[in-house]
C-alpha cells in the first residue's frame, strides 16, 4: 500500500551493480537463449505435487518486474486446493464451449486448429497449481483514497513473462489459458472489483506421455522479429 507522505523523488546508488566483460555477457545470453528454448507450453500434466515454496518465489521473481509509476498493478492468485480447481474449471469450460461453438468466429477457430485446443480443459484439475493473474486498475492510499494506474496491461503483460521465465527456470512447466469473459474468477477468488483477471497458469510438472503441437514449436527467425539500426552498427 502507498503512503501520500512517500511520494517524493529520492536518488539511491544503483544496487546490485553486474560489470561483465563482453565475453562473459554473451555467455550468459546465449546461456539463458539455450534454456529458454527447452521451454514447453503442455497441457497434460501429472499430478505430482510441487511445494507452495516455490510457487511463492516464482511469484516474488515475478514482483520485480517494472511497471508504469512503480505502482505494481498486479495480483497473483495461487490455486492449490481440488475443490477450487474443480470449480475453475467448470466455470471456464462453461465459457470455452461458447466459444468452440461458433462465438469466437470461424477465422479464429481455424487459427487454432493447428494447436488442437478445445472446450475440454482437464489441466486446471490436474495440474498441482493454478495462478491466477489480475491486473488493478487503480489502488488506494494507506488513508482510503483512491489512485489510478498507469500502463496496467503492459505492466502486467512484462510481470507475467517474469513469471513464466521464473516457472521455467524452477523446472516446471505451464499453460497460459484465457477463457473469455473470466469475471467468474473474481467471484469464485473473493477479488475486488478493481481486479480484471487476465489470465490462468496451469502449473506443474508434464505427464509422462506429455506432448505438443508441432506447430507450436515453428518459432520466427532472428531476422523476422529483429531490426537493427543502422544495419551496418557493430556486432
């Protein structure tokens, strides 16, 4: 919660401080390059438990993100109980078979043939975790008085990549699910109305028989996702 007193600018030295070489910094890119790409977007977990410790660190590495004004516009709910993944999972299911019914229309759902997604959504029972992310669209002061938030959907979309990294590099894997509308979540998960959840992380570890669209796996190359300006700036 902010306090109206601390508002005020106030410079501190830079912590933390890394001075690596040249050589050392492309290793440590290509290094986490490399890690990234064992990342797996899966929808068939198993059921082993993970400890609510990590999941709490996941999330804190996900705290650290930026945000506009530093005001952290983001909420992370972690589901670990049956009762509750049982009830997230009717109530999406509800929404995702209006959708696959022909409310997202025909050019989207051709779009996702190739994932082989559908209204079925067994993952947010099995999977040990759900987190639940929810952008604030305004905050209050220690003294009750409202304040709005800048940059919410951009603040939250950079927090939540934080999140999945920190889930990756723990060696779990995730699925990002948005059904649509997702305003069951507040009410099943006692938030305010100031929250929009944005998003549901199945969390876990793969089944033993896991897979994954070959389709999802055809990323863009470096020069399709790249610029460099000038062209000819040193490498």
């Amino acid at each position: 919660m902010f306090s109206r007193q601390g508002l005020a600018y106030r410079a501190v030295p830079l912590p933390d401080r890394q001075a690596w070489d040249d050589a050392a910094m492309a290793q440590a890119a290509r290094a986490f390059l490399a890690r990234m790409r064992t990342r797996h977007t899966v929808r068939d977990f198993c059921d082993r438990p993970v400890p609510r410790g990590v999941i709490e660190d996941c999330v804190a590495a996900a705290g650290t993100a930026p945000s506009g004004a530093n005001h952290q516009p983001w909420h992370f709910v972690a589901v670990g109980d049956a009762a509750t993944k049982h009830a997230i999972r009717r109530a999406a299911e509800e929404e995702e078979a209006r959708f696959y019914a022909g409310g997202a229309g025909d050019e989207w759902l051709k779009a996702l043939e190739p994932i082989g997604t559908g209204a079925d959504k067994p993952h947010l029972e099995v999977a040990p975790w759900l987190i639940v992310v929810f952008a604030q669209r305004y905050g209050f002061f220690d003294d009750g008085t409202r304040y709005k938030n800048y940059y919410v959907p951009e603040s939250v979309g950079i927090a939540t990549g934080f999140l999945i990294a920190a889930l990756h590099h723990a060696g779990l894997a995730a699925l990002t699910h948005t059904p649509n509308p997702m305003r069951f979540l507040n009410g099943l998960l006692g938030r305010p109305e100031s929250e929009k959840p944005v998003m549901i992380l199945a969390v876990g570890h793969p089944a033993a028989d896991a897979t994954v669209p070959a389709a999802a796996k055809i990323k863009k190359p470096l020069e399709a996702i790249l610029t460099v300006r000038p062209p000819d700036a040193p490498e």
